[in-house]
C-alpha cells in the first residue's frame, strides 16, 4: 500500500496515510477532524536516492 500525503484546507494540517491505490475518498485530519482535504504531490524518490549517495549526489564521488 502507497503512502499518500494529504493538506488539510480548514486547518493546513499536512498529514501522510497509508491507502489501498485507487482510494478516492476523502482522508480525514487528525487534527481538526475535517473531511475537506486534498492530496499532495511529494518527490520523495529523488530525495531518497541523492541522500544515499547515488550517482545524481552532488558530493558522491567520481
């Protein structure tokens, strides 16, 4: 199962939670409890891969 990121809209709580691909409803804030939320973009490949020293790290040898 994904990791998602989700941005609350009333409260601008950013939270992450776990769903099945291809579950479109609504996360819920943990904080403020609202349904308004939308799902965010995140890069999370990229940084993962430059922090371990892959070949697009800017300090990793060569």
């Amino acid at each position: 199962m994904p990791l998602y990121e989700f941005s609350c809209k009333k409260c601008g709580t950013i939270f992450t939670e776990l769903r099945k691909m291809g579950d479109d409803k609504s996360a819920k804030c943990p904080e403020c409890g609202s349904d308004d939320t939308g799902r965010l973009i995140s890069s999370f490949a990229s940084a993962s891969s430059a922090r371990a020293g892959g070949s697009c790290s800017p300090s990793g040898g060569g």
